[in-house]
C-alpha cells in the first residue's frame, strides 16, 4: 500500500482525492472495494466529460474477488501511441495507484490464489488434452505462467477457464 502512495505522491498527474484515499488505505492496511469503486467512477466521470463513450463499470467476481471492469472508446495512431490521450490522463489522475493498491493487497491476493486453485483440476484436464506438459507441484502461479509460455493451446486453456489475471 504505501509503495503505491509513494509513486502516487511522486506522480504530479494524481488528484487529491486518489491520494486521500491512498493515505487512508497507508493508515487503516486496506483498501476498501468501495474507495476502489469510488476512485474509478471519478476516472470514468472524467473520460465521459471528455466526450469518450465509455463501457462499464461492469462488477466482476470472476478472480475470487470484487473488481470493476471498464473500458472506453479508443484507437491508436499509426506510431502506435493512444489516438486520445485524455482516458489514459484521466485513470493516471483519479484511479490508476488505487486500481494497483487494491489488487495487489495480500487478503486480495491470498483470494486470487484460492481461486485459482479451484480451477487447477479443470485447467489440468485442459491442457492434458492438449498434449501441453508442466509440473504440477509447481506453486500456482508459477505453474500458471508455465502454460502461458507454451503457447497458444495454453493460453487457449487459461481463456476457457476465465483466467484473465494471476
């Protein structure tokens, strides 16, 4: 938590306000989901006065855990940068250390890897199938990123079983 008050501290994009809620999360050890919420909605307030449709938020439980996706409207130049600068201004400034503080909280994390461990068996079979081989008394995560490297079929698997984060 205090790692990401510190880059948020630093960075002279951030608002007040996602910096408050930082400083709160620093003192009381957790972010809570609705300082997570709140955070976004100003992101997605700011992208929306800006003129840039946006889709969500969409609450998601998928990861063992309460997350908000979203996303906006968006193309890219042909030097591959951002066609519209302003969402990407706009989530650095309101939302973009709470979203990183709020995932990567040991409980959020400790969650994360539960459920992913109910998937393993389901996952195992998957890749079975698909002829892919990885040890599995690996560590989850570690494991995890083994099928990812093997390639399509893996990440093929990893998709079926809506793992999208680890």
């Amino acid at each position: 938590m205090e790692y990401y008050e510190q880059l948020a501290k630093a960075d002279d994009a951030v608002d007040a306000d996602q910096l408050s809620i930082l400083r709160r999360a620093v003192q009381a050890q957790e972010l809570l989901f609705e300082e997570y919420a709140q955070a976004i909605d100003y992101s997605l307030e700011c992208i929306a006065e800006a003129g840039v449709e946006i889709d969500g938020p969409h609450f998601d439980e998928s990861s063992g855990y309460p997350r908000l996706n979203y996303g906006f409207a968006a193309g890219s130049k042909a030097s591959g940068g951002p066609d519209n600068p302003v969402p990407d201004e706009c989530i650095r400034a309101h939302s973009f250390y709470v979203e990183m503080a709020y995932s990567s909280q040991p409980a959020i994390q400790e969650v994360l890897d539960s459920a992913l461990d109910a998937k393993r068996p389901a996952l195992q079979t998957c890749i079975e199938d698909a002829g892919i081989v990885v040890d599995g008394e690996l560590p989850i995560r570690e494991w995890l990123l083994e099928i990812v490297k093997s390639g399509e079929s893996g990440r093929d698997c990893l998709n079926a079983q809506e793992i999208t984060e680890f």
